[in-house]
C-alpha cells in the first residue's frame, strides 16, 4: 500500500491500482516518422497501405495516433520497415520519477537529433563520400552474411 495525501485527503493505492493508473498516461508511443525519414520513405501512408494495412490503421500509424497495437501488426511492420520493436516505439517518461538514468527503457528513449543525412552528404568533398560509400557497402555485407 501506498499512501498519497492532496488538500488533506488521504488515498491509499495497492501497486496494482498504480499500475493502472500510469497505463492511462502513455509513456511508449509509436514512432515510425523517424524511419520512415531514414529509409527516405516519403509517403509513408501509401507505403504502409501497399504492405498490407487496411487505410485506417495505415492512417493512424503514419500519425501516430495509436495508443494499443497488435502483435502481428508489431512483426509486420518490423518486416515491411527491416528493423526491431525497438526500433518503432520510442520511450517518453511523464514524470521525473520515471526518467532514472538506469532505467532498462532508456534504450529506446529518442533524444531528437536535427542531422539530415542528405545534406550533409552533399557537402562532403568526394574522397569522404567514397569512404563512406565503402564503410557501408561493408557493414551491409557483413549484416547479409548472419
């Protein structure tokens, strides 16, 4: 039991009445703009409409707009995107007590980089996109060969 007192009325809470509580505060949330932006997807709706989600729910991903998803909708958009869960949800704490710095979800917590690859791409001198041309033409062979 947890004792909670506001304008000198008293509330007790069992664990499991908390743990409801802060379910109605969504701290895991969708994101799929982040790679939708990375993979250069530029409309994201038709994308996920051409890999099998009905329009609605492909409306509500592309927005955001979604405070449950199912399992195989998970794997699917896993599959369609090449990435993990880990990858799609983003962790935002609502409260301070929630946000520790050893917190096992601070993992998938996105802190907003402002980087637009392309850009800096286009201002690289040749000898450095080469370089990176081949640093990637490497890390993708080595991701194929697991």
């Amino acid at each position: 039991m947890l004792l909670y007192t506001c304008a000198n009325i008293h509330f007790e809470f069992n664990v499991a009445e908390l743990v409801y509580l802060k379910k109605l505060n969504i701290m895991l949330q969708l994101n799929l703009n982040r790679i939708f932006k990375a993979r250069g997807i530029e409309h994201p709706y038709k994308f996920l409409v051409k890999g099998g989600f009905v329009p609605f729910t492909a409306h509500k991903y592309k927005n955001a707009k979604v405070e449950q998803i199912r399992l195989d909708h998970i794997e699917q958009l896993c599959i369609l995107l090449n990435c993990t869960p880990n990858e799609i949800f983003e962790w935002v704490p609502k409260d301070l007590l929630d946000d520790r710095f050893d917190h096992p979800l601070q993992a998938i917590r996105r802190r907003e980089k402002k980087i637009d690859i392309a850009k800096l791409l286009a201002k690289m001198p040749l000898s450095r996109l080469e370089e990176v041309e081949q640093y990637l033409s490497s890390a993708n062979n080595n991701q194929t060969k697991f």
